[in-house]
C-alpha cells in the first residue's frame, strides 16, 4: 500500500490514531469555512462554500506536496496527519485533484483522464442511486 506520495506505506497504531486526529480538524476546518463562506454569499444557492472548501484544499495540496517532495520538510507522521488526515478531512476532493494531477505530471494521461471523468461520473451515478434507492424505504 502506499501513501498520496507514492511511497510505501508502514502504517502502525500511531499512524492511526494521527490521522484520527487530523480528520476531525480538517473536518470542523471545513465546516466553519463552508459555513461562513456561504453566509457571505447567502444571496446565491450555489454550493460556493464547498466549492471554496475544495478549491482551498487543492491549492493547500499541491503547496505542502511541493515542499514535501522537493525540500522533504515532512517527515512520515506529518505527511500522514496532514495530507490523509487534516486534508482528508477537509476535502477528499484534493486528494482526486492531486492523485490526477500526479498522473498528468507522469505523463499518463489516459489514467488521468479515465480517473477524472470515471469518478465524476459514478460518483452522480452513485449518489442519485442513493437517492432513488432510499425513496423506497
């Protein structure tokens, strides 16, 4: 198995209980963004606190990826609280963008297109089942 990075992951208890605590940071980092965003758009019904919650976590990514592997400023436990954790937490949104962008950066475009329209497209497939299914209970 292997980390957001590319490399091979040793996870062990602690690794665990880091990016435990990191989701729950990056998610309530992600609700009081989203919340306040939205109210200071609240004359609009478009999504534009998630949209900015996950347009943050992208630009947060690609920045700490950058330091990460150019100037390996972070060691394994704080690559995983930030970018599995915290970021998860955030936005899983950045983890797709990022994940996509590393196959465009090696050069493997069909997986990153494949990756981009695939997941966009089952994942409206996958919540309007969802929904249809749940209107039957």
């Amino acid at each position: 198995m292997y980390d957001l990075l590319g490399r091979k992951n040793t996870a062990t208890a602690m690794n665990y209980l880091i990016v435990f605590f990191g989701a729950g940071l990056g998610g309530v980092f992600r609700f009081l963004m989203s919340q306040s965003v939205q109210r200071m758009f609240s004359e609009t019904s478009f999504p534009i606190g998630t949209f900015s919650v996950n347009m943050a976590g992208c630009f947060i990514i690609g920045f700490l990826a950058q330091l990460s592997e150019a100037k390996g400023l972070f060691g394994p436990e704080l690559r995983a609280f930030l970018f599995v954790g915290i970021l998860g937490g955030y936005t899983t949104f950045s983890s797709f963008a990022f994940e996509t962008f590393q196959l465009i950066r090696d050069g493997e475009f069909l997986y990153a297109a494949a990756n981009a329209v695939v997941q966009t497209f089952l994942g409206l497939l996958c919540v309007w089942a969802g929904w249809v299914i749940a209107r039957l209970f």
